[in-house]
C-alpha cells in the first residue's frame, strides 16, 4: 500500500513539473512575442519620424513643414519659399508659375532649392514668419528671410533669387532710422518732418506693422525732399516713451522740428506714403486774391477760415501754422499776405476769420467770428476758437462730415430731402429754416438736417423709416440714447414741443433689443436691450457681464470657460453671471462701453454706474474667478460647495 502511495506521488510531481516547465515555455513565448511587438511599434514610430522630417518632393517643389524646416535649410545658402493654402485661388493660380521657376532655379549653378509650405498646417512656420496672406513669397539667406514683393512671374523672381544667391550679396540697410536716447533730440529737433513709431518687439501688432512701415520708408527716403521714418524701443527706451506719453503699441506721432502731432493715418504700405505725403505739405493754402476767398464763401460746404498776416516772419503766422499742424486732418486752413483780400475781409493783420458758407448763414447768427492773435496766444486758445465757432446754427450732416463735426451730444436731426443743387435749394432752405427757428431758442444742443437716404440705417433703428411724412426728426442722446419724434406733419411749433419735451426728462428713449427669453434659468443669464436695467442694475445683486459678438473667435474661446464659472458660482442667489449680444442689443448705459469683444465687467450691486472692467490676464476660471471674488460685494462666506 505504502508502495503504491509513494508511486502515484512521484508520477503526480512529475506532472507537475511538465506543466510548470510547459507554462514557463509559454511564458517565455508570450514574453517574446510582447517584445516583438515593442520593437515593431517603435520601429513604426521611427518610420513615421522619419516620414515627418523626410523632405518631398511634389513635381520639383519642395515640401517643408513644421517638423523638417530646420533641419533641411541649416546647410542652405539660399531657399525660395512659398507659404500657401490649399484652398486659395491665387495659390492655385500660382502653382504652375511656381513650379517653372523650381525647374529653372534646379538648373542654376549651383542649384537653388524651391520649396513651399502649407501654412494652414504648418501654423508654427507661418507664425515665425509673420504670414498674413496668401501666397506670401520669401527668400531665405543663410537662414534669414528677405520679403519678397515683386511681381509673381517666372523671370521676375528667378532674377531676384539669384541675385540675392550671390555670395557678395547682403540685405540692404533698413530705411527705418533706429532712434535712442544718444540720437533721438539731435533727429526729431532737426526734422523738417519726421514720423516715428514707438514700439515693443513682443508686440503682434507691431510685427505686422513692421513690413509694411519699412517698405513705406524705402519709398519716402527717396521723395525730394525725402520724409523719414524712424523706430524708438519703447520698452528700451522708457524715458523717451514716458516723455510722449506712450501707452500701448505701436504708437505713431509725427514730429516737426521737435514738435509732436497725432499720426491719424493708415497703416499700411500706401496709406502711409499718401497720408506722409500730405502731412508734408503746408497746413494752410495760400489765397493770393480776392476770386478765391469768395469761391469758398460762395459755394463751400464747411467753415472756412482765413488767417490775415503781413509776413511769414509774423510770430502771428507762426503761431496760426502750429495751430493748423495740429488740426489739419479736421479743417481746411487758408492764409494770406495780400492787403486786398485783407480789406475784403474786413481783417487786419494778426488775426484770423471763421466765415460760415452762404447757404448756411442766417439771420439768427453772425455771419463770421474774429480772433487776434498776440504774440502772447497759446496754440490751445487758437484750437479752441476754432472749435467753438465750427458749426452753424444748423448744419448738413452728411456721412463725410459726421465723425469730426457732428459727435457732440445731444444732437438734434432733422431727416428729409436735403438736396443744395440749384433745382432743389429751395425746399431745402425752407425746412431748414424752420429748424432755424427753433434752434436759436436751444443753444445748448447741436441741431442739424440730413439726407434721409443718406441716414436710411439710422431712421430705421429710429423706427421712422416708413413714418410716410416727409420731415421725421430723432434725437441722438448721450450714451447712445436715441428717441423719435411721433410721426406728424413738421412744422417749428411741432419741433419745439418735441425738443421741450426732451429737455424735460419726459421722452422715452428706443432701445435696439433682441427678444427677452421666455426661459432664462441657464448658468449663464441671457441679457438684451429690454431687460439690461432689471438685471444687470439690480442693485440687490451683483453681476458679472460679457458683452460677445456672435462671429467673434475669442468669445466662441471664451464660452466654455465663461460656462463653466457660471456653474461654479450656481449656488449664489445674489450673483448673476450673464452675457449680452451687443452687436443685437443696445447697452442703455454709457458707463458700460464695448470697444472690442469680448468685453466682460463686473457690476457691484452697491455701484452700478461704476462698473469694473475686466482687463489683462487669462479668460480661464481660475482668473475669472480672482477678478470676481475681489469685487464682489454679496458672496456668501460658508461656500465649501464651490
């Protein structure tokens, strides 16, 4: 018995020792075979690393990305590039010219790699080289770029690239002076006219800026008299920005023998050269009789000044030429030095008339205003004599004229048929008369006549559009505020019951709105033109409001995170967390203005009129949150549920 045990647990072990042995074969094999597959998969991913920085070649282009650029154009002397997207016309257009010169440049001895980069993927390439459009052209020197901005054909570029190819060649020397503290007096005191850009390197607008100033400044260097430009380091040279009250970049300030002016021009390439041009010019046009003076009386749309001189040694004329530098982009200014225009005029020497156009003159207003100039008077009493004196009692509003003489408010328009052509001046003139009557009365307000067609937009938020009379008049208030008079038929005494009644506080004003939502229960409380007083002024609560545009980028950025807060502070009954259409909705209040989207304040339920704006940092929840929590005013103190 004992034998038979002992037998059957020898053959057991043995068994046990076959399958142990067989399991770890098994093992091993599965070992074997994950390793196999690690070594696969890592031979797959260097096939792929391999095919990243691999450089193709698509009918002798070139094809660069993000991940080979560096690589391929270290050893490069000279590359032709073409940032391009796959889905742009001239692109496309382009491709078969582009394709020529990579053949023609292939040739060349020694040959000129031609290479072209899909921008929309490569965003990383497009961002280093400062591309904005479609196709962009550049040609790399030992690594750095030269623009290129010739014509787009095969012998126009291939002769550029092999001029910059050659080994002598170096970039030619910027036209932009470069101004520091060592230079910067000595350049600007000694300028005709100087334009100067102050700018931060990190800037993005200033980099974009940056092409389009220097090819400006090429072509004004060689102007006769040439006009240069310049650049000041704004964050090198703070003491030069603080004296100029430089406060965001890039900032452009002309200068005139020292003497600093607004830049209010474009800022591209042309823009620049046209606006330069005539900032150059004289601020003020020479009359030298009497024909000419009465041509701009007679048939003039706008104020016309004269400034009446002996010579142009008058430290009178000086002064009137500073005057007009400073204000030349919002009048048209005229001289003169001849006595007999003088006694036309009716002015001495030394001082200067503002004459209203004839059509414009009347009985309820004096035809011109006169200003003596000592050598004492201060270039800012001058500007406001001109100032004071622009409009007449009531003007032509019209599109061209709107932005620099018609932005005081509260402004009082009357919308007809405003036509001063011969066949209609007539029932212009008598309309405008019957303004004329009330407005004298109203000195305190700015009244004016438009075009109704001219104005169709703005009778139609006035609700007027389809009143069926044929004089509407609206009231454009201060914070946008708008109100319009019930269509009736226009006459003085209906003007000046309206204007009364407005002058009293008893007008309602229109307000743009979408519809109030039926259900507005979301995290984030949805506000239009109809409900920002109940809820954003409620003074038992604060809010928190974006002010969105539906196509902006970064507000569409900002939703999830603007969602997100809103859940994190659900549970507070006193705080709103709202947002607002404001290219749909009127903003009632002028203490809330949108300049940009989006535009987020925080409005204290203790101080609505002095609402917080969010400015600089992150628009992520985190931040949102530290800006709101250090404003608020009715947060709960136990909120371990946040």
């Amino acid at each position: 018995m004992k034998r038979k045990i002992i037998i059957l647990f020898i053959v057991l072990l043995g068994i046990a020792q076959f399958v142990a042995v067989t399991r770890g074969e098994e093992d091993d094999i599965a070992e074997e075979e994950v390793d196999d597959a690690e070594e696969e998969e890592e031979e797959e991913e260097e096939e792929d690393d391999d095919e990243d920085t691999e450089v193709k070649d698509e009918n002798g282009v070139l094809i660069l990305t993000d991940n080979n650029f560096d690589t391929f154009i270290e050893d490069k002397d000279t590359v032709l590039l073409e940032f391009y997207a796959p889905w742009c016309g001239h692109c496309k257009q382009f491709a078969p010219v582009y394709e020529k010169i990579a053949q023609t440049l292939k040739d060349n001895d020694p040959p000129i790699p031609v290479a072209k980069i899909d921008a929309t993927k490569s965003s990383e390439l497009g961002s280093r080289f400062d591309v904005s459009g479609y196709p962009t052209i550049k040609i790399l020197k030992k690594g750095e770029p030269v623009d290129y901005d010739g014509s787009r054909t095969e012998e126009a570029i291939v002769s550029r690239v092999k001029e910059v190819a050659q080994p002598d060649w170096k970039p030619p020397p910027e036209a932009t002076l470069v101004l520091t503290k060592d230079n910067f007096d000595d350049v600007v005191n000694n300028a005709e006219i100087i334009l100067v850009e102050f700018y931060a390197p990190w800037c993005g607008h200033c980099k974009r800026l940056a092409p389009e100033y220097e090819k400006a400044a090429k072509v004004l260097s060689m102007r006769s008299p040439p006009i240069p430009l310049a650049k000041v380091d704004a964050t090198v040279e703070n003491d030069i920005a603080s004296r100029f009250e430089v406060s965001g970049y890039p900032t452009l300030k002309i200068f005139r023998k020292g003497k600093s002016f607004e830049y209010n021009g474009p800022r591209e390439k042309d823009g620049i050269i046209d606006y330069m041009g005539e900032q150059a010019g004289p601020p003020s046009k020479h009359v030298q009789n009497q024909k000419q003076i009465q041509g701009f009386i007679k048939d003039g749309d706008d104020i016309v000044i004269v400034g009446v001189f002996s010579s142009e040694q008058d430290t009178a004329f000086q002064i009137y030429q500073e005057t007009c530098n400073s204000l030349r982009d919002d009048y048209k200014f005229l001289h003169t030095f001849n006595s007999a225009v003088s006694k036309l005029l009716n002015v001495s020497p030394g001082q200067v008339v503002m004459i209203q156009p004839e059509k414009f003159q009347s009985k309820y207003e004096p035809k011109s205003h006169l200003l003596t100039i000592h050598d004492s008077t201060t270039v800012s009493e001058v500007k406001d004599f001109f100032k004071s004196h622009t409009l007449p009692l009531v003007g032509h509003r019209k599109q061209s004229n709107d932005a620099k003489r018609y932005t005081r408010r509260p402004l009082i328009v009357v919308y007809y048929g405003v036509d001063f052509s011969f066949d209609y001046r007539v029932a212009t003139q008598f309309w405008r008369n019957k303004v004329l009557e009330v407005a004298k009365d109203f000195p305190e307000y700015t009244f004016a006549i438009a075009d109704e067609e001219d104005y169709a937009d703005e009778l139609k938020g006035l609700g007027l559009s389809e009143s069926g009379e044929e004089v509407n008049v609206g009231i454009l208030g201060e914070g946008g505020k708008r109100f319009a008079m019930e269509p009736e038929e226009f006459d003085s005494d209906v003007l000046r019951e309206f204007v009364v009644a407005f002058k009293k506080g008893k007008l309602k004003p229109i307000i743009k709105s979408q519809p109030i939502p039926r259900s507005n229960n979301g995290p984030v409380k949805v506000v239009v033109g109809k409900n920002f007083e109940e809820v954003v002024m409620d003074t038992k609560k604060d809010v928190l409001i974006e002010f969105y545009a539906p196509w902006c980028g970064h507000c569409k950025k900002l939703e999830p995170e603007y969602l997100a807060l809103a859940k994190k502070y659900k549970h507070e009954k006193n705080l709103v967390i709202a947002k607002m259409d404001a290219t749909g909705n009127d903003i009632p209040h002028e203490s809330y203005k949108v300049e940009g989207f989006p535009t987020i304040y925080f409005a204290p339920s203790n101080s609505k009129q002095n609402p917080v704006k969010f400015e600089g940092g992150e628009r992520n929840v985190e931040v949102l949150s530290t800006f709101l929590e250090r404003h608020a005013t009715k947060l709960s103190q136990n909120r371990d549920e946040l």
